[in-house]
C-alpha cells in the first residue's frame, strides 16, 4: 500500500493537492506528496511553506505515529477477512506492507488471481489503494508490489516467474537507501537482478549494511518464515433469556452482570473502557 500516512489523509475525499507535513508548521518538512501536488511541483523534502506558494489549496496534515499504527491496525482486520495470518512490516520501517499466508485457501476461490483481486476490492472499499501480488517468496512478493505503485493484483503461477518479475524491478522500488543506490547507478547496477549479479563480497564494504542485506534478500539466503501478528481476543459475554424481556432496568442490570467481569480483563491488557454504547431491538 504506497504512502500509507498519505492515503489515510486523503481518504475522507481530499481531490486535489494534498501531502503529509512532518510539522504543521512554515518551517515542516514535506515527507510525502500525491499526484496532484507532485504536478504543481510540490516534492518530499520540501519545507511546507515553499510547498504552500506552489499550491495555495494545498490540503496537508500531520500524522502522527499512532494515527499510522491506528491505519495499519485497520487494515489487517480487513486483511484477516480473507488469511488468518498477517504479518504487518513495522510501522516504524515500512507502513503499508503487508505479508499474508495463503496456504489451505486454495479450495475456497477459483484461484489465487481471484483471491488478490478480493482483496483488493475490500480494501478499496475501504478507500485504500494497494497492489496485491501471490507468489513463493518473501522478497519476491514485496518487490513486485511495491514496483506496481498500488495498481494491480497479480498472482504467479511458477517461481521461475516471480523471479524474473521481481530481478527487474529497479532498485529505487525496494527501499534501498538513496546514497548506495545512486553509487550502484554509476556502475550501471540499477535493478535487483544486476544487483544480485555482483559478487556477495565486498558489497557491505563498498556499498552498505542495507545493500548487502538486499543482495542476500534477492538472492534468497533471508527468506524469512512468515510471524503473523496475533490480534487480541475479543472479550466477548453473552447471557441467554428464557423469555422475553422488556424492562429496561432489568435489561440495564443484565448488561451490568456482563461487563463486570469484562472490566479486570481490560485492566490487565493495559486497556480501559472508553466510552458504552446499548442498542435495543
């Protein structure tokens, strides 16, 4: 999901020019920019008030680092809906990357294809934009998605095919850090798969920690095994009448005998009851 922070700004209908700011401020840096503003030339690390004099309907915001976590957290309910594992990357790295394990659901969609493409619909209903994309490995998957800029839903049949996908992708899409993937450029090194032609040794010495740790990603030695995140467990009560029951006081103290013991499980996660809410029907 490209620019998460940026989606969840724009997501209430915002059309024109919009950015996320690192500070509401003259002096606050641009950190990410849409199309529209990117086209009046407002670009990410920008300060906000030159972006302002470029785009005076500029819509930007903050978002702080709960607001993106509260994003992420949103969309792996959604995602839950169609894989009980999801593993969500960091917010603090990467916000909007998300893996899934779709092992065992082959018998409940015609095909993976169609499975990418539920997904996809979901969260588009949900006004986010993302690329989804079926494969075989970790970091074969996460480079094609993230070269498909949040446009498509694309499943591979072969690894062979995933492979080639993924070693065409340019080095910019894949988070590699700007100075070492501009060093690689001079050589004429400018997609994973010209990078993992480069011989392992000497890349952390001439390139970085990160582009080493990208050459070996690439070439499959850090296929990591997916961690799924374990969503909390709904602390859920219920009591069955044996009649009807049309006394509000009555149903009032019937709640209350549900939400006592509800309350210490609360405590115990950390977390408190904010706000109660009763629909009778």
């Amino acid at each position: 999901m490209p620019a998460l922070p940026l989606q969840l700004v724009v997501r209430g209908g915002v059309t024109g020019p919009a950015a996320v700011v690192e500070k509401d401020k003259p002096q606050g840096a641009i950190l990410e920019a849409n199309e529209a503003a990117r086209r009046r030339g407002v670009l990410p690390g920008m300060r906000y008030a030159a972006a302002l004099s470029l785009a005076p309907d500029l819509h930007a915001r903050e978002v702080p680092p709960a607001a993106t976590a509260a994003g992420v957290e949103e969309v792996a309910t959604i995602l839950r809906r169609f894989s009980p594992g999801v593993e969500p990357a960091p917010v603090d790295a990467e916000p909007g990357v998300f893996w899934l394990d779709v092992a065992g659901l082959a018998r409940l969609y015609a095909s993976a294809g169609a499975w990418a493409r539920e997904v996809r619909a979901a969260l588009a209903a949900a006004g986010f934009r993302a690329a989804v994309v079926v494969g075989f490995s970790r970091f074969g998957t996460y480079a094609v998605a993230r070269s498909l800029g949040g446009a498509r839903a694309v499943a591979f049949a072969r690894p062979a095919d995933e492979d080639a996908a993924a070693r065409r992708v340019p080095l910019g899409r894949v988070g590699i850090e700007p100075r070492a993937r501009d060093d690689l450029a001079k050589l004429g090194v400018a997609t994973v798969g010209q990078l993992c032609a480069l011989p392992a040794t000497g890349i952390a010495r001439r390139f970085g920690a990160e582009a080493r740790r990208l050459h070996e990603l690439a070439a499959g030695k850090l296929d990591e095994p997916l961690t799924p995140a374990i969503p909390p467990e709904a602390l859920v009560r219920r009591i069955d009448l044996d009649d009807p029951e049309a006394d509000v006081e009555s149903l009032t103290f019937r709640g209350k005998q549900l939400l006592d013991p509800l309350l210490p499980l609360l405590m115990r996660r950390g977390e408190a009851l904010a706000e109660l809410t009763v629909r009778l029907g």
